[in-house]
C-alpha cells in the first residue's frame, strides 16, 4: 500500500536548503518580501529588535546573520501586509468566527482598531481607546474584590510591560497573575529553587564552547529554538559528546545542515548533533537519570576499592551539597528492574550513557517541556539536578543546568514580578519605593484561574498578549469559562479564538509588534527589553512602520486600563508610558541585579543579570546545594497503560510550521506530514496491534475517569519512530484531550506530556 497523499519525505537533516526555501516562503507571503528581508537583518542586532520567537540567547560577539528559520516565520508572521480592519468584523459574526481555524483567523491579518463586542448583533464594532480604558475600568472598579480579577500575561510582554502590569494589579490589590510559564517551566522554576536556591538555569552561551558532554532532554531545538542547533553543531565538531533523551526521533537532534556553512549548503552536507540518541518511555526520564546515578556510585565504589581516583567530586560534595546521604540510600534502593520497566531503557544503554558522563570532565544538561509536563516533573528536574551535583558539574565553566524556555520574554515577565506567590523581599521592595500596601496573599495561577472563572470567584479576565483557550488544557471546559466572565480583554496583534469566548463585556485592543516603532510624544523612538534562557537582558527597538495609525504598544495599553482603574495619584502613568527610561528607573529601584538599568541596556548585547548557583552561593534554606531523595513515582501512565489492552500514552508537541499556539503552515517536513494536522504518530507494531494501517482516521478517546467525555474526532495515523505504547500529536488540537485534573506535584503545570488515551476507528486509508 503506497503512501497517502499527506505523507511525504521528511528533510534528511534540519536546517539547510530546506530551512532557505522555508524562509523565501514566509517572506513572500508577508506581501512585501524586500522588506521583511531588510527586517530580519536586524534581528537581534544591538541596533535593532530582539526576535519574538525562542529565549535562546546571543552569543556575546554575533554575526549580521543572528536569526534562524522560526525568527523568519515570527517576524514575517508580524510583518505581514494583511489587515483585519473594521470592516472584517461588520462581516463576519462571532459565532461564524468561532468554526475558523486558528491558522484561518490569524492568516487574515494585523488587528488595526480597538473592538467592543457588541452581543445584540454578535459583532465586534470599533470604540475609542478612552472609551474602552474607562469602561474595563469601570467594571473592574466595580468588583467587589480585586480578587475576582485574573491578569493573565504571555512570555511576548517585554519587561517594562510586564513591570508596570504587575505595579498596576499590585496596586490594584490582587497577585492573581496566572501567565504562559504555568504552562510550560514552572516545574523547573520550583525545582531548581530547591534544589540551587534561584529557579533559573546556571549556564551562559559561552559555556556550551566549553562543555565536554551535553544532555539534552526532552525537547526539540530544531523545531521549537532552531539556533540552538548551531551551538550544538559546533560542540559536536570540536569533539563533545551530546547524549539526547527524547521518545520521538526528530530530525533535528540527528543532523543539522547550518545555513552559514556555505561549503555544506553548497553540497548538500550536513552535521551529525547526537553522538547517542536514547528513546525513553512518555514520563521515564527520572528513571533513566537514577540508573545513570546508580552507575556513578557503583563506579566510585569501584575506584574507591582499586584505589583509583574517585568518580564522585566529594569535595564539592562536602562543601557545596547537603542530604547527600538520603539521596545515596534512595538510588541504592531502587532496583534495575524498577529503572528499567519505568524508563523504558535498558541497563546497557544507561552504561553507555553514564560512562560519557563519568569520563566527561564539564557537563551541561539541558531540558524543555518533554520534561517539566509530567505529574512528576519536580521530581524529575530534582534528579537531574542530584545528577549533576554527583561530578560537581554545576558553577563552574562549561557545566550546568539549562532549562530552555519557549517565548522570547518568559523569564523575563517572571523577574519583573509576574507571579502569583511572589517572593517577600520583592513585595516589600514595592512597599518601601513606592510608599503603598501591596497584597500579600497568593493569588491564582492557570489552574487557580480556571477553577476561580468556573466557580464564579472570578469575574473578569484580561490578557496580556496570548491565546489562553487554546494554550491551556480541556478547550471545552475552558471556553464555559472565558465565556462567563463580565468582563474579557485581549490585548493582541492578530486575532485568535479566545477573543471570541466573549463575556458580558469584551475588548480585543490591537498593540505594537516587536519589529514596529513606537515614537513616544515628542517624536523620539522607544526600546523595551527582554532577559533570555541565560539570564542576558537586551535592548529591543522597532524599525518597521507600525500596521495601523491606532496601534499603541503594551506599555501604553497597560497604562491606560491601570490610569482609568486606580488613578494617576500614585504614578503617573500617561508619563510612564512616554518614556520608558522612567519604568526601567522604577525597576533599578526595586529588582536586584537592574542596578543602571538605563546605561547598562545601552550597550552592546545588553549585560548579564548573574546567578547566584552559577557563583555557588546557595539560597536555598540550608545555604547548599540540596539533594532530593524521593522514590520513584509508583507507576507512571506509561506503565498504567501497559497493563490495559488497547491503551496508550499521547504527548501533544508542536509542528515545524508552529510556535506556540501559533500555526505558521501546514507543513511538518522534519517529520514528513504535509498540509494536515489531524495526525497521530504511532508506532507501526501498535497500529498492527488496533488492526490499523498508516493514514487511517480515528477517533481519539480520552480515559481519564473523572464523568467528563473527551473525544479528538477524525484525526489520521501515522508511522513513526517512537516507543511501544506511546503516541503524539499536536496542540492545540488534541487540548481537548488534556485533562484539568491531571498536573504536575507542586508546579501545577498541565500533564500534557502524559495522557491516557484510546481509539476507535472511523475508516480505512484509501489505497492511492
């Protein structure tokens, strides 16, 4: 049986001809492709914008050439021709809105107006901006508790929007900040504040030049932070060693063809990145990570009686770590049978493994959401960390820890506040600049949020940028609860399906893009800034023409609402939002580290925030670096599902022609799926198993017990190389599936990575 027709040949390797062709492609459809490449040449440049795409960071000394293929799709998405002016809305109802794709909705164009629902003919119709700042301020205002009020924020926000969001809610009364990284690293931020005392990695770009070995864990760098292929190409030719982690073989952790190697492009060549590629099973890495600290005490044990030189670094061990021997006891009582069945590894393999990292003098490991969307993600980011630890392999050059983060500004957002249990020394910083009571009681993060919009607790919901409903789990569920607040606002370049689940009162108010300027009153341009995966804080100033005369950045929008909410006696907020060197004062005033702010961002590549770990000063309560030594989780779902017939375990991940929840293209040509995203991938020997061949539609069947009915309907199976028992497909289509129970101990972050599910078959692929 030949293919069907959606099934093509994925790329040999990523990057390359294909990634050029990609571009061109991107470019052209902007409408103004000269253009948009004059953009890109600015991107991430000292003169010019920080890319909107991935928080990978710049190295210290660029190229003019500091973009990669997702960088071209974002911008080129920003910078596109097409307009959604008023007049789209006076044809087109919500309730029609409501059955377009997401790639339909945002291909149609740049929101130009602010909008107010208007529910008597089930359209959005323009308003002025102080007309709607007055009356978003009106029906907050009217709450009776800031409470009731969620203030959502997207990773997009740059740090003086996001500063003067969470000054404004503060002084609003409410920490209520649920916000995209509740979503995706909270279960790393948690962890390494256990484990290292600051919940952010301890790794510079420079380091990866000096790593002997890397592990790379759970995610996708060709798909979802294409530049970091280039850092790990270099690596792999100087000779180290990367050990990759990931259930799914994707092409970019095999070979990556570098669009700036101009002998490879010219034939046809690529590099290989993996020196070893291990397969785990959906939810096993923190198994597979205590088999290799098994092999590491056995090693030193060995050592230690032939009167070798010690594997384990005991000397930081003695001064840098504390429950040492609890962690020890707990790696001694987990048997090989237990690692084995839950990782889905065998011994052989973790060998292999351990040894690169034994003979490894420098380590760096490094994570994404394959790892922190688990119920036991903490857990598991802790065993990582207990890992490294073993060699010393955290402060010190080319070793650390590195979660890498998603959108451009999501750490960011977190260190200028956004955070629904902020730290005290933050809150009492605000109390003594600012001279008021800032609330101390924690508020609501995505889940909190939810359940408080669904019990009625919650009355109104403004977003900061993103696409909530379709970035959070169980869309149907989350659509009753958008829908029955009083009051929605969206704060957006495109439109996107959560502006359609409309309250009693809603606003989409059309910002600023990353690449366009914003020229404050007296004609001057402004910067904002973003921090990185590596903690690096960088200037970013549009260069483009904004898409509409009516645009006003974030800053602005935010000052508005908060101006027509609490007034403009405590801050001015208008002034605040013609001259952002005066929020950046305001930040130097109150967060460690932003000490001339205005100066320091000024300069070439911006300035290094620091990192406590990364010095080995520990602020964890035992002033060490803090072994964990919790068991084994008692099944994983994979291990749940290996039990039942005909059930498995889905992780929902992106396409190649997405970021985030926004799709770019149909295409998917790393993994050879083109113009489709119903898909399943699947093992072949599972699909004999459900008596299914390659392109047959299924209905996909949520088996969480909790009364609720979740069904993906017509979605297609495809081969692929993956483990027994596991299957994958993308999000946001298969959020649905996702349940709003099932997440992650002490992060509260969706299970997205873990989900038991079934299938019923709807017909057979036609033969071609």
């Amino acid at each position: 049986m030949s293919k069907p027709e959606f099934i093509g040949k994925a790329s040999s390797a990523a990057g390359g001809w294909g990634a050029l062709k990609s571009c061109g492609k991107r470019l052209l459809e902007t409408g103004s492709p000269l253009s948009g490449a004059r953009t890109m040449m600015k991107a991430n440049q000292p003169d010019g914008f920080d890319c909107p795409g991935c928080a990978w960071g710049d190295p210290e000394h660029g190229s003019s050439f500091e973009f990669c293929e997702n960088g071209v799709k974002a911008v080129a998405w920003e910078a596109t021709e097409k307009r959604v002016r008023p007049d789209f809305f006076a044809s087109h109802t919500v309730t029609e809105l409501k059955l377009w794709s997401d790639y339909d909705l945002e291909q149609e164009g740049r929101l130009t107006n602010p909008m107010r629902y208007d529910r008597a003919t089930d359209r959005y119709k323009p308003v002025a901006w102080e007309q709607a700042f007055a009356e978003i301020g009106q029906v907050l205002n009217s709450l009776d508790h800031p409470d009731r009020a969620e203030f959502y924020t997207s990773g997009r926000a740059s740090n003086e929007a996001a500063f003067l969001y969470q000054l404004f809610v503060r002084l609003y009364g409410t920490n209520n900040f649920p916000d995209c990284s509740n979503m995706c690293h909270e279960a790393s931020g948690v962890a390494l504040r256990q484990s290292i005392g600051i919940g952010k990695g301890t790794v510079k770009l420079e380091d990866f030049e000096k790593a002997d070995a890397i592990f790379v864990v759970g995610q996708n760098p060709g798909t979802n932070h294409p530049r970091m292929l280039g850092d790990l190409r270099k690596a792999s030719m100087r000779g180290a060693e990367i050990v990759v982690f990931n259930p799914v073989r994707e092409r970019g952790l095999e070979r990556f063809s570098d669009p700036q190697a101009k002998l490879e492009m010219l034939r046809g060549g690529s590099k290989s990145i993996a020196t070893n590629y291990y397969q785990p099973r959906l939810g096993g890495d923190m198994a597979a990570f205590r088999g290799m600290a098994k092999l590491v005490f056995a090693a030193d044990d060995a050592a230690k009686a032939g009167g070798h030189l010690p594997v384990i670094d005991h000397p930081f061990i003695k001064a840098h770590t504390t429950d040492f021997d609890a962690y020890r006891e707990a790696v001694e009582a987990t048997s090989w049978e237990e690692i084995e069945d839950q990782s889905g590894l065998t011994r052989a393999q973790l060998e292999e493994a351990a040894a690169i990292y034994m003979k490894a003098s420098s380590v760096i490991c490094t994570w994404a959401m394959g790892v922190t969307q688990h119920k036991h993600s903490v857990a598991t980011i802790r065993e990582i960390s207990n890992f490294m630890f073993l060699r010393g392999n955290v402060g010190r050059p080319g070793a650390g820890l590195c979660p890498v983060r998603g959108h451009s500004n999501v750490q960011g957002d977190r260190t200028m506040g956004i955070n629904e249990k902020p730290p005290a020394a933050f809150l009492d910083a605000l109390e003594r600049e600012f001279d008021f009571k800032v609330p101390r009681r924690n508020g609501h993060n995505v889940l909190g949020a939810i359940g408080a919009m669904l019990d009625g607790s919650s009355q109104a919901f403004i977003a900061l940028g993103g696409n909530f409903a379709r970035a959070t789990p169980d869309s149907a569920i989350i659509a009753k609860a958008l829908s029955s607040q009083k009051l929605t606002v969206n704060i957006a370049t495109k439109l996107n399906h959560s502006h359609l689940l409309t309250g009693e009162v809603s606003y989409i108010l059309p910002c600023l893009g990353r690449t366009e300027i914003d020229k404050n009153s007296k004609g001057v341009s402004q910067i904002v800034t973003v921090e990185d995966s590596m903690s690096m804080v960088h200037g970013s100033g549009g260069i483009n023409r904004p898409a509409s005369p009516e645009l006003r950045s974030e800053v602005a929008i935010v000052a508005g609402i908060a101006a027509a909410t609490v007034g403009s006696g405590k801050f001015d907020w208008a002034e605040l939002a013609d001259d952002h060197d005066k929020i950046r004062d305001l930040i130097a005033r109150t967060i460690p580290g932003f000490q001339d702010f205005n100066i320091r961002v000024r300069k070439r590549r911006g300035f290094y925030l620091g990192n406590s770990a990364a010095e080995r000063v520990w602020n964890t309560p035992a002033t060490k670096a803090t072994f964990s030594g919790v068991a084994l989780p008692a099944a994983t779902e994979h291990q749940v599902a290996s039990g039942e017939a005909g059930t498995f375990v889905m992780q929902t991940f992106r396409s190649h022609d997405q970021y985030n929840t926004t799709i770019y293209g149909m295409d998917d040509r790393y993994r050879g799926v083109y113009g489709e995203r119903q898909i399943v991938f699947m093992n072949p020997e599972d699909m004999k198993l459900i008596d299914a061949v390659s392109g047959d539609r299924v209905d996909v069947v949520g088996l969480h017990d909790d009364g609720v009915s979740r069904v993906a309907e017509n979605f297609r199976l495809v081969p692929y190389d993956i483990p027994r028992g596991s299957v994958a497909g993308y999000y946001p289509e298969l959020n649905v599936l996702v349940p709003l129970s099932t997440f992650g101990s002490e992060s509260d972050t969706p299970a997205s990575k873990s989900v038991l599910v079934s299938f019923r078959k709807r017909m057979a692929a036609l033969a071609a």
